[in-house]
C-alpha cells in the first residue's frame, strides 16, 4: 500500500474534487488508520477493525469519486456495489456475497499486472523466439495441405500429439539460421510492421456453471484447464500486436498463479475497499411501506458481510473482517437512522456531503485537471479548433445550472455534463469542416443557445 499521510490525500482528492472537506479528511483519517495499525503487533492488529463510513448526501456531489479516488491513490483493491442489486433469498437478485468476489477478482487483476512485470523480459524474448519461429518454419512443415484428409488436420492431430508427449521439434541447422538472423531483426525492431501468423491460446469461454462454482470456492476453469491442453488459434497479426499477445501468453506461463491469488487474497483482506451505494434505497421508511421486508431483509444479508465474516471464493477463503466499507446515499426519502440498528453500528462514522453552490459549479468547471472544460477543449483541439470559455460565459453557466438543479431535481455536478453539451451541440457538429482556428464562447453566445431552458422553466424537466 503506498503510504500517505492525511493532508496528503486530501491534497490530491482536491485535484479532483471541489468541497466536501469533512468527507475527505473522514476518510483520509480512516485510510491512513490502516497504516497506523500495520505497525502494532499481529495479536494487537486482529483487534483493531477498520472505522467503516457511511456517506449522505445529494447525488452528483461526489461521494463516489471520493471514494473511488481514494482506492488510486493507494493502490487499493475497490468495487463498488448497488445495494439495490442485492436482496434477500427467494427474490430475485445477487448474492450479497458477490460484492467479496468482485474485490477479490479486482485484486487478483492487480497482484497479475505487478507480477507479469516482474516476468516481461523473459517473456518478450520467449515472444520473440515464437514470432521467429513462425516466420521462419521448418520446410516439411511449411505447407500441411498434404495433411488434410476430408476436412481432418492431420498435422493439428500431430501438434496435439507432440504438446502431450512433450518431445522437442527436430529442427535443421539451416533453419536455426534463419530463425536466429529473423530474431535479430525483431529484437532491433525493424519487422514491426510485417505481418505473421501465430498461435494464441483461446481464451476460456464464459460458463455459469462455473461462476456458481465460484461462489462454493471452486475453480472449474482451472481443473479442467489442468486436465485438458490448452486450445489454440492462429491469428495473423503484425509483429508489435503479435509480440503484446505473447507476452501477456508467455507471462501467465511464467507466475506461479496459487502465489499470486494468495497475494491477492492478502491484499484483498488487508487494503479492500467496497463502495455499497444507494444503501438509502434499502432503508425502511414512512413514506414507501412497500417492499420493506425486503429491504429489511437485503440489510440483514449485508450485515454478516460488514461485521466480518469468511466468503468463499474460487481464489480461497476471504476474511472480511479488515475490509473498508463505505456506504452512501441521498436519503431523500429517508434518514440513516431507518436502518436497521445493528447496521448503523457498523457504519460509525457518519459525514454530510453538501449540496453544490453556483461557486461550486464555477471551481468544478475550471479547477480540476480534468474538468469538463478542459476536457472539450481537447476534443476540439484534434479538429485544430482553439476553443476559449470567457470567464463570464462560465459564471453564466454555473449559474444556470444551479438554478435547474434548485428548480428541478438537484442532480449535483452532472447537470453541468447535459448543460455544456446542449450548450456546444453546434460547434461540435461543424468543428471538422470549420476552417476557423479559434471559438470564443462569450456570455451572450451561451445566453442564446439557452435561452429556451432559461425562460421556459418547463423545459427544464427535459434536462436530465
């Protein structure tokens, strides 16, 4: 886990996010807590848990960037769930232990890309020995017409043959001397362009059968994998896409893979962040009696989850006892409170999001290092359009977007995402063939194109 202190993620949250201080330095806190207790003793650290989060707040104010941010900045396992896509057994739904194997598969993806960086170099020279022997074949094994009979590839059925026996290719001395002089110019980089064909192994075909063995913590893929040779296809491809589609081949030949998922258990268990949204959704409250043994039933599910308790995946046993969950939603209808009570104590820190201001809106278009702006900006730029906001066009249209959001459902920041593309439809639209180096959007340019949001408060209902 990359160590930071807790200004120092709040510093770089605030490159992203504008406001919400007191949910930044929450979790910040939180964050910094798991490093705290990484220095204790072993007996010491099976004690102290992490201080799960529960967020409120409008949408579209930046709960979950916050938390998905945070997961970046260290590196961190993170998924993030719907709580409304989980229910109670007997409806229809997932299994709220899905949300541990979806981490889990996350952090086997991660603990794979350090692992088979660790392994690249032996694995482009295996890649580039594979394309040199492709393009440079033995020659009683460069034409397999004569093998097929009636549609049987008698030199496929040979391969098959040779892979299980494991017995090595005679090759001429001749042909290793083009196979080395070929493997040369590859390595040089002078064939990048040069087409070759090679075989791939077949990505493994999406099975349920398999999945549901997942959840009982069998890996079928693997067993029959072991039991079977693995299916290949010939793709002719150039030498540089070739050369990537070994390499990811050759590294997954080269990683001891029951190493790297007890890695990715181990990080899992120890840095994992589930972000379960609209858990307001599944709130008991007076205003919608419907559903509520459900929904009462979907919190009791998540409950054992959140306490800590052992999750069976096909990677092995998960503990989730040191995962950090953080929970949000808009509770607009509800309050944390109509939770049921052993639910709220598993989620003891509480932090209100604020809704967004006009100013808000103003430091969201223009601060962050991928606000919207910037980000039309350089979508323009690749037409050569030079595109310019003037400052007052900007505070026009904060400004108009706080007015709908108060007018209409406040759907936070991305009301600004609809707004700018009504707002730029025309110029996106003839930027390719527009000879113009530069477009200068004045106040007057986004009071006319729009104006009929602006004096039809009706309209305002089609701005989503």
């Amino acid at each position: 886990m990359t160590l930071r202190t807790p200004k120092e993620i709040v510093g770089i949250l605030d490159q992203y996010i504008i406001g919400q201080k007191d949910a930044k330095k929450a979790v910040a806190v939180a964050l910094y807590n798991r490093y705290r207790r990484m220095q204790l003793s072993g007996e010491l650290q099976k004690e102290i848990t992490p201080k799960n989060m529960l967020m409120a707040g409008p949408t579209g104010v930046g709960k979950t960037e916050i938390a998905r941010r945070l997961a970046e900045i260290v590196e961190a396992p993170f998924v993030k769930v719907e709580a409304t896509k989980f229910t109670e057994v007997g409806y229809v739904g997932r299994d709220v232990e899905a949300m541990v194997r979806d981490l889990v598969a996350k952090a086997v993806q991660m603990e794979e890309k350090i692992q088979f960086e660790q392994v690249k170099s032996q694995a482009t020279k295996k890649a580039n020995e594979i394309i040199a022997e492709a393009m440079v074949p033995e020659e009683n094994q460069a034409d397999n017409n004569n093998n097929n009979f009636n549609g049987f590839d008698m030199q496929a059925f040979q391969n098959m043959l040779q892979g299980l026996q494991d017995t090595p290719k005679t090759v001429s001395e001749e042909t290793k001397s083009k196979r080395q002089a070929a493997l040369e110019k590859i390595e040089a980089g002078l064939l990048e362009d040069e087409e070759v064909t090679v075989e791939i192994a077949q990505a493994p075909k999406a099975n349920p059968m398999s999945d549901m063995m997942g959840q009982m913590g069998m890996d079928m893929s693997s067993m029959f994998s072991n039991m079977m040779p693995q299916q290949k296809v010939k793709r002719t491809l150039a030498v540089r896409d070739a050369r990537e589609l070994l390499i990811k081949q050759e590294s997954a030949n080269l990683v001891d893979y029951d190493v790297l998922y007890q890695k990715a258990i181990d990080r899992t268990t120890q840095n994992g962040i589930i972000f379960i949204d609209e858990i307001d959704k599944i709130a008991e409250n007076s205003a919608n009696k419907s559903s509520q043994v459900s929904r009462q039933g979907v919190q009791r599910d998540i409950l054992p989850i959140v306490e800590g308790s052992t999750v069976q995946t096909k990677y092995g046993p998960v503990d989730t006892n040191h995962i950090l969950f953080i929970a949000a939603g808009a509770f607009a209808e509800s309050k944390p409170s109509d939770l049921i009570p052993e639910l709220q104590g598993r989620f003891p820190i509480r932090v209100e999001l604020n809704a967004l201001t006009k100013d808000d809106f103003v430091k969201i278009l223009t601060d962050p290092a991928n606000s919207l702006l910037k980000q039309y900006e350089a979508l323009l730029q690749a037409d050569g359009v030079k595109l310019i906001f003037t400052q007052e066009a900007i505070d026009r249209i904060a400004q108009i977007a706080f007015d709908v959001n108060t007018g209409t459902d406040n759907i936070g920041a991305r009301r600004l995402a609809t707004i700018l593309e009504k707002l730029l439809e025309d110029i996106l639209y003839e930027a390719p063939d527009m000879n113009i180096g530069e477009i200068k959007v004045t106040e007057a340019y986004v009071n006319e194109k729009l104006s009929d949001i602006i004096t039809n408060k009706d309209l305002t209902k089609f701005i989503l």
